[in-house]
C-alpha cells in the first residue's frame, strides 16, 4: 500500500493529509492549530482537530466507500511543531486509521520558495534544509514555518523519505523575457530580485487534469489556468510548462486578491513613504494586509462582495469591477502570449464556486471563440465541469484543485 503523508506548515500550524495513493483517495486529514499561542492554557497551548474518514476505517485493499466524515477534536499545549506532530500521531492512535497497517512510505512537504535553486520535488538532505533556510530571505513568512515542519517532522517519520515540493517549481521553465525585471541587473542579480511565480502545485494538478478531461495530449494544448482563491494568480501554460504568470518576486504582484493590491506602480510606495511617512513595515501590511477586495471595500471575501454589490453598495461594486478588469487585463495577456489558447480553467475558492466571476472575467473573449453557457456556468458541481458552450473555441472549464494530492504524486515520483 502507498501512502504518503503529506503536510503543509505554517508559523503556528500545520494541515496534513494521510493518502492511499494505490487508489488517490483520503484516508484522514488534519489540522494543528494555535501552536505556540500565548493565550490558549497555561502560556503554550493549542487546538489539534483530526478529521477521519470512512476510507481509513475500511481495509486497505478495500475500494473507496461512500466518504462520510468523523470530526475529533483534541485540545492540548503545543509549544511547538514537534509536540504537534506528537499530537497528531496520538490522534492517528486513538481513532486512526492505524499507521502501523497504513504506515507512510514517505512526506511530502508544501515549501512556497524555492528561488531559482530548486525546479523538482527535491529529496530533503541537511544540504536542503541549509537552502530552504537560506532562501527565507525571498519568504520569510512562508519558508521558515516550511522548514520548521519539516524538522518536526523528520522526527516524527526518522526512518522514510522526506521530499520538498515547491510552489515556485512549476514556473521554472520561464524564459529570461518573462521572469527578469528591468531593473539594474547587478543590484537584481546581487539581491535574487527575479520573477519566480507561485501556486505552482494547483496550476500543475489543474492543467493536467484539463487535458485529461478534454482528452487531448498535454503537449499540444495552450491553456490558461486562474487559481483564484484570498490569493490568487494565472498563468499561461503551452505544452504542459509555464510561459508566463501574475506572480513575481513574491505572491503580491499580478491580480486583485482578498487582502493583497496585486499589481501596483512602485511610485506609489515612494509618495507614500515620502508624504505620508510610512515606513517598510508599514507599506508591507498596506499592501499584503489592507489592500484588494479588503482595501477597496471593507470585506474580503468574494461572497461578501457579491452581496453588498447585489445590495447596491458602491464600494463592493467597485471592488468586484476592479477585480474582473485585473482579469480581464491578464486574459488579454496571455492570448498574446501564448497566440491563441484552447483550454481556459478556473479553480481554488472563488474561481469553483463564484460563477458571477468566471461570467465577467470571459465576457470580452468572444473575440477569441470563448462562449460561455449561462446555465451550466450557474449549475454548481463536484467535479471538472465544462461551463462554455458547444460551439465555443476554446474549452472553459471549472476544475477543483488538489494540491495535497499533487504533492503526493510527486513525493512519490522521487521516492519509487
């Protein structure tokens, strides 16, 4: 039996899933919460939920079951990522499934910045983990909480392959024109200061399910793929390799996101470091923590924006008419780019389920023979979808991401 454990760290908690990859299917999933938190317990406590379903209580060889879900949750100090791995293996012992008949082969880990050392899912070594540190100067929110769960949990799993798998990895295949700066290239080439792009797992897993889908090889389509979820990018994909995408240096550039400005004319940080006195630190939550649908309207999430704009507030419509001219802007892009597409996809959480969104963003592409079907694009589902018309040119489609899975693919990849 292949299972893969597969977890995603942050600075104070980390979500894992537990997968039967001989049939792709979730055996429990999980997150750790709070850890650390000063205000939880005596000083060091936290919250550990374990989610189990069906699948982990059948036997091993047994074909996915309905899924019905069981919800335990675990209160309990966690001072650190190592007693959340704890935690978890406790809750893996009293409701299971039991890792000593579904023990994991190997852990695959989310990691967001790979710089442009790492272009692969990556077996961890005491050489990665120095460079996954090291990188921490491109995402110092992300990497060390990254490498901090990896740490933890090598302890937990000492005797099974660790791999590294990186958001940035996808966008690799950029070309010099789409990811250098015109900036003085010794200061960009001294400080990294590049394109690297982001959400690469998501837009790997939904092309290549796209293409399935349709049922024509990967290599022959262009595609355009919008994740759009708080945050959110697009990117332009010939042949199965990315040729272009919103992200840059960081995950703050290219389209409107929940709370990020996307795209921006440096100047502005200039006045208002200049007349407003704001310092880095300021800028930096300005533009990360106050800024997109939040900035512009006051709440952001898009189904809030959706129905203060259908109440008629002016901000939450201008906010939902910024964000599909952001859209619109990088769909007309990447049509450029790429000379035409055959497959545009929609996925993450505003992308799968906000179909006034996907509407909008597609209604001035009929130039390029997309036309969309109102009612299948209103019909709410499940699985991959197809929301354009027959007669449409190009192929759209609402395709639910899987990046947990995809990181599990690709663990595997490394490991067999």
């Amino acid at each position: 039996m292949s299972v893969v454990l597969v977890v995603n760290s942050g600075s104070s908690s980390f979500k894992y899933q537990l997968l039967d990859m001989a049939h792709e299917r979730v055996l429990a999933s999980g997150l750790v919460e709070r850890i650390g938190d000063p205000s939880t317990g005596s000083g060091t406590g936290g919250t550990a939920t374990h989610t189990i379903t069906a699948a982990a209580l059948s036997a091993p060889d047994a074909p996915a079951p309905t899924v019905t879900d069981a919800t335990y949750t675990i209160e309990r100090e966690i001072p650190d990522h190592t007693a959340g791995f704890a935690v978890m293996l406790d809750a893996f012992a009293a409701h299971g499934p039991s890792l000593d008949e579904r023990a994991p082969v190997a852990v695959g880990h989310r990691v967001v910045h790979g710089g442009a050392r790492f272009f692969a899912p990556t077996v961890v070594t005491p050489l990665v983990e120095i460079n996954i540190d090291e990188l921490s100067v491109l995402a110092p929110l992300h990497n060390p909480a990254n490498l901090a769960g990896i740490v933890a949990a090598k302890k937990a799993f000492p005797d099974v392959p660790h791999v590294a798998v990186f958001d940035t990895a996808f966008h690799q295949s950029l070309a010099p024109e789409a990811y250098t700066y015109a900036i003085d290239r010794e200061v960009a080439e001294a400080h990294r200061i590049r394109r690297y792009g982001f959400h690469g797992t998501s837009h790997k897993f939904v092309s290549e399910a796209a293409a399935a889908f349709v049922g024509r090889p990967l290599t022959e389509l262009k595609q355009i793929v919008f994740h759009l979820g708080n945050g959110a990018s697009v990117a332009a994909i010939e042949g199965g390799r990315s040729v272009d995408t919103s992200m840059g240096l960081t995950p703050l550039e290219g389209l409107v996101m929940g709370t990020r400005s996307g795209d921006l004319d440096p100047a502005v940080l200039l006045q208002l470091a200049r007349r407003a006195e704001m310092s880095t630190a300021d800028l930096d939550t300005l533009l990360n923590k106050r800024s997109g649908l939040l900035g512009i309207a006051g709440v952001s999430d898009m189904r809030d924006i959706q129905q203060r704009r259908e109440a008629g507030d002016p901000a939450a419509r201008l906010a939902f008419d910024v964000y599909i001219h952001r859209l619109r802007a990088y769909a007309g892009a990447y049509l450029a780019q790429l000379d035409g597409v055959d497959v545009i996809s929609f996925t993450a959480g505003v992308g799968e389920n906000a179909a006034a969104v996907r509407a909008e963003a597609m209604a001035t592409l009929g130039f390029a023979g997309v036309e969309i079907d109102a009612e299948r694009n209103a019909t709410r589902g499940r699985g991959i979808r197809r929301i354009s018309t027959d007669a449409s040119r190009v192929e759209v489609l609402v395709v639910p991401t899987d990046e947990e899975l995809e990181i599990a693919r690709q663990t595997l990849s490394v490991t067999r």
